[in-house]
C-alpha cells in the first residue's frame, strides 16, 4: 500500500531533515500507529503521502505510484484513493453535517443520486445518522470527529490517514473514535494513524513505527506506546 | 452535476463578496465605454475619410492681374499658358482622372453662394477671384506628384490639395481617439488589478472549503472555475453596461443629434458598430479571465 525507500525531507539546508533515511513498507489492510513525540516528523511523514510536500531525497510509493514523481495534474487523482482526518476537524461551519460530508461526493463531480444515498450511508457507519441536519457548532468534539471520519470515508478510500484524532477529545469519546477506525480497518481499509496518545496504542496493540527527531527508532508489530509502558 | 456544483459556488461567492462585485462591474463598464468610444471615434474618422477622399480635388489656381508670386511674374495667365497647363495635365492619366476649368466668373458665382449671407460678397469682384483647374486624382494620396509638376510653375499662382485640410481635421479627431484608448488601457489595466485583488479576496474567503477540496482530490478545474467564472461573469455585466452605452450614443447621439445636423458628412454605421460591439464585449472578459487565472496560479496551488 505505502512504501517508503530511503526517504529525506529537509525543509532547509541549515537544520537537521524533518525526516531522515526512513524505509518501511505498510501493507493492505493494515492498521498502524505512528507515534513520537512532537516534532518528530509524524506530520511530515503524512504530508509525504499526501503529497503536501516532496521528499527531498528516496521514494514514496502509493497504491504503486511515485508519489514525488506524479505530476501536478495526477495529484488530485492520488489523494482521491486516500482519506484524511485532522486533529482540528477541518469541518466547514456554514455547512450541515450532511452537506459537509455531501461536499467530498460534490467536488468529485458524482450524481445526486449517489450521494443521496452514500451519505446517509456513511452517516449511519459513523453513528450520526440522527444529526444530519445539525450545524458542526452543535456537536460535541467527538461527534464533529466523526462528521470528519465520515467525510473521508464517504469515497471509500482503501487508505485512511488520520494526524492526531483524538489530540482534542477526552479519553472516553477518544475510545470511541478508536472503535470507528477499528470497524474501517476491519473492512480492509488501510489506517496510518499518527498519534502520541500512549493509552490508546497501547490499548489496540496494534503495528507501531516510532519516530525520533527525524530518525525511525522502532517498528513493531502488535506493540504499545514506548518502554515504559510495556505491561 | 458538476456544472450546477460549479455554477452555485460561483453565484455564493458573487453574492459573499457584491461589493467587490459592484466595484468591477463598474470599472469593466466605465473602461470598455471608454474602449468602444476609441473604436468609435476611429470608425467615424474612416467613414469620413471613404466619405470625403471621393470628393476631394486638387486645385490649382491660375495667375490673376494682382498676384504677386514669382511664378506670375508675367501678370494675368493668357490663354496659351491655360492651354499649356490643360495639356500637361492631361499628360498624367490615369492619375489624373478628371479635370475641370472654373473660370472667374464661375468662381465668383459658387462665392456669391457659399457666402449668400455674409456683407463680404459686396466687396468682391469676378475679378478678384482666381481662375483655377479642378483636378481629380485616382488616388488622392499622391498629390504630391501634381504639387511636384506645377508648383512653382509659370502662370500658377498656388496648387492646394483640399486633402491636407481635411487631414488636419482627421488628426484632430484621431488626437482624441488617441486620448480614448489611453484612458481606456489605463483603465483597463486598474480593472485587471481590482480583478486581481477580487480573487485575492474570494480565495481568502473561501480557504477552508478550498482546503478541503484540496485534500479530497478536487481537480483544479473544479476548484479554479468558480473564481473563473465569477470574473467572468462580472466581467460580462460590465461589457453589457459598455455595449448598451455605445449602442445609446448611436441611436441618441450620432443619429438623433449629430447627423441631422451635419447633412453634408457621412457617420459611422451599424455594420461598423456591429464589429466593435463583440471586441468591447469580449475583452473585457479575456482580460478578468487572465487577470484571474494568474491571480490563481498564485494563491491557489496544490
């Protein structure tokens, strides 16, 4: 799904890379953590898939495609096959919750009978079926997390990034937002989910790759947060 | 789909930002008035000159009793020297395409005429006129060839092209379609800028939602065309507002005011108005289009 080879990205000459000489290699399906402390490179390390930013040196390779290499019109189309939530939510405000995650199907350019019946849909796999028509200011920080996840997951995507989710929800709605990304990766979608929320990584025990000032330190399957919360 | 997605992005973000709106449609109006009064001006000016080149003649004026240049040294011209000048004038066709002799007395008639209402007829005499050929060129700008031949010759007092006095009106008229265009580029190029800064202002606006675009994979086409078009479209208003004003100024000036008045000369046509309605129109859109694609090539990049 996701393969980095030998992957550098300095942003300026005079500071040390963002990130330096990662290779790793993310398969279908997979759910994985990405975890560090801040600074790290984890947000980098998204915007490479994304491709916010280029590598400076190395490839990124998505779904098969030279992420650095794809020229500027092919963009749109990679970040189609990809699914993206943020800590800050990102919903728009003059929107309701329906015409946020309608929006996605919009801009894509796909027929008013589709997107009647694939928002509902997604609304009803994110448990908000019954708040269509609230504005995001109505909705607690959890249910405007869902509203995201939904907006991402509405094209579905067999990637799904999510950069700190939970960075801005307390430990109970956190849970629950877990267990959403849990039921899309069941259904095969690939998760890379940047995080430093010791207690949630440590809960799902799933893949974890830790960053360090730019520098993988650790890649494991099924493992938690860092040394000191091993159990 | 698509184009209802687009189009009701486009007239959200006209109606988010009507103040700027206003403010193009205005400058596209005011500057394509000026535009289109420039072409105006310059259609005028070649109507006149079809018009008026037809006409003109080259006159060369004979020696009277009383002239005082040195080709008339000799006095009164005699009817030999007339008979001389007819034939060399006759000597360059098809240049020369029709001659005519105005003698004294005829001379003095079309005087009588041309001044009927003015006390200054009573002080003049057939005498006092000049004898004089009228000379028709087949084309009128090689005047110089006649000047050439009998300027200065024994027996001719003067030659006159009435073609230079009409072109001193002609650079009058195209000083002023001179100052038209300025005014109208320099306008044009303050529209670009408001245009520009529009844009600049929308894309601003609407950040999040490009955002978001941005991160679901909207194609440029899709995220650049609202702002498109929403230049467009004022753009468009505007080149109305400019075309409707040329369209006034034909029916209300030239042809209710102008020609009623001014019998004796040719004004511009609806086929020439026609041509320069569309180039208004037009430009004003390709310019807020350019100025807003630039702007965007800017501000919103993936």
């Amino acid at each position: 799904m996701i393969t980095f080879e030998r992957v550098t990205k300095r942003y300026d000459k005079r500071n040390r890379p963002a990130l330096q000489d990662i290779s790793l290699d993310i398969q279908p399906g997979e759910f994985v953590f990405l975890v560090g402390a801040s600074g790290s490179g984890k947000s980098t390390f998204l915007r490479l898939i994304l491709r916010e930013e280029r590598a400076t040196t190395g490839r990124v390779i998505v779904s098969g495609r030279d992420v650095g290499r794809l020229s500027r019109w092919k963009v749109p189309q990679l970040r189609r096959g990809m699914g993206a939530v943020f800590q800050d939510f990102r919903l728009l405000q003059s929107k309701t919750v329906y015409q946020n995650v309608a929006f996605t199907l919009q801009v894509l350019g796909r027929k008013n009978a589709q997107i009647e019946r694939a928002v509902p849909e997604v609304l009803d796999l994110v448990g908000l079926a019954d708040k269509m028509q609230r504005y995001p200011h109505q909705l607690s920080g959890g249910e405007q997390q869902r509203v995201a996840i939904a907006r991402a997951f509405v094209n579905r995507p067999p990637l799904l990034l999510a950069d700190e989710p939970t960075g801005n929800l307390d430990p109970a709605t956190s849970v629950g937002i877990m267990k959403l990304l849990d039921r899309i990766n069941r259904v095969g979608t690939t998760v890379l989910m940047a995080t430093h929320d010791a207690a949630i990584v440590d809960q799902m025990r799933k893949r974890v790759v830790e960053l360090d000032a730019g520098q993988m330190i650790r890649d494991e399957a099924r493992g938690v947060y860092g040394q000191d919360h091993q159990p | 789909m698509k184009l209802r997605f687009i189009l009701s992005e486009t007239f959200q973000g006209l109606r988010r930002n009507l103040t700027m709106t206003f403010a193009v449609i205005i400058t596209v109006a005011v500057s394509l008035t000026l535009f289109g009064a420039g072409l105006l001006v310059r259609a005028q000016v070649d109507s006149m000159k079809d018009y008026w080149y037809d006409r003109v003649e080259v006159s060369i004026f004979l020696c009277g009793a009383s002239s005082s240049v040195p080709a008339c040294s000799l006095g009164a011209v005699t009817p030999e020297v007339r008979g001389q000048i007819e034939q060399e004038l006759n000597a360059l066709r098809p240049l020369v395409q029709e001659i005519y002799y105005e003698s004294k007395e005829e001379a003095y008639q079309r005087f009588l005429e041309q001044f009927k209402d003015s006390p200054v007829t009573q002080n003049v005499t057939p005498d006092a006129l000049p004898e004089s050929f009228r000379v028709k060129l087949s084309d009128p700008t090689k005047y110089e060839v006649i000047a050439a031949a009998f300027e200065g010759r024994p027996g001719v007092e003067q030659v006159q092209d009435q073609r230079q006095l009409l072109d001193r009106f002609f650079r009058l008229l195209n000083g002023l379609q001179v100052i038209a265009l300025s005014v109208a580029v320099a306008m044009l190029v303050v529209t670009a800028l408001l245009v520009v800064n529009t844009i600049r202002v929308a894309a601003h606006a609407r950040r999040r939602e490009v955002g978001i675009m941005r991160l679901v994979g909207a194609s440029n086409f899709m995220i650049r065309m609202p702002f498109l078009l929403e230049a467009a479209v004022s753009a468009a208003i505007g080149g109305l507002i400019a075309v409707a004003a040329i369209v006034a100024a034909k029916v209300f000036l030239i042809d209710e005011v102008l020609a009623p008045s001014y019998q004796f000369t040719a004004f511009v046509s609806w086929d020439q108005i026609i041509v320069i309605l569309p180039i208004i129109f037009f430009t004003g859109i390709v310019i807020a289009m350019i100025a807003a694609g630039l702007t965007l090539r800017r501000y919103l990049k993936v």
